[in-house]
C-alpha cells in the first residue's frame, strides 16, 4: 500500500514593523507574529485587524512591504521575514 504524503505542518515567525496611525493603535513600533506556514501577507494583517478593529479603516490605502520590497496581500511569507504594513502619513 502507498504511503500518504501529509502537506507539511508548522508555523513560522515574522518580524512586522508598525509606523504612524497603525503604532498608534497597536501599541508598539515591531513585534513577532507566529503565524502557519504557508500564511500569506493578508493572513498577518487579518489578525492585526482583529486585535486592532480600527485599522479595518485603512486596509485600502495600506502600502505593504516585505524584506524591504513593495509587496501584495496574496504574497506568501517565509520564516524569519521582516514585514511591514504602512499607512499613509501627511504632514506639512
């Protein structure tokens, strides 16, 4: 008989950095988030949302970079990644 191969199981960590509005409303500058592997950039920022139910306000005009590169929510993330959701921020 076969032997069925399992999809692989596991979870990674992030390293996410918050600026402007969004620091505001997390309480904190950068954190680590654990998240399951496979997890895309939208799953990290569905569970800041929950945490934070205000930042649902500025999901459309989020910019998203990961590792330092403009990314997009469907973007799958890698163990050890930096990621960053940032808000836009006016000043004069």
């Amino acid at each position: 008989m076969p032997t069925k191969i399992e999809p692989t199981t596991g979870t990674i960590t992030i390293h996410l950095l918050h600026f402007a509005m969004n620091r505001e409303l997390l309480g904190c500058a950068e954190e680590q988030m654990t998240l399951p592997a496979g997890s895309a950039v939208a799953d990290a920022w569905t569970l800041l949302v929950a945490r934070a139910p205000r930042l649902a306000k500025g999901s459309r005009s989020q910019m998203v970079a990961v590792n330092s590169r403009y990314a997009t929510l469907d973007q799958s993330l890698q163990d050890g990644d930096e990621l960053a959701f940032i808000p836009p921020v006016s000043g004069g």
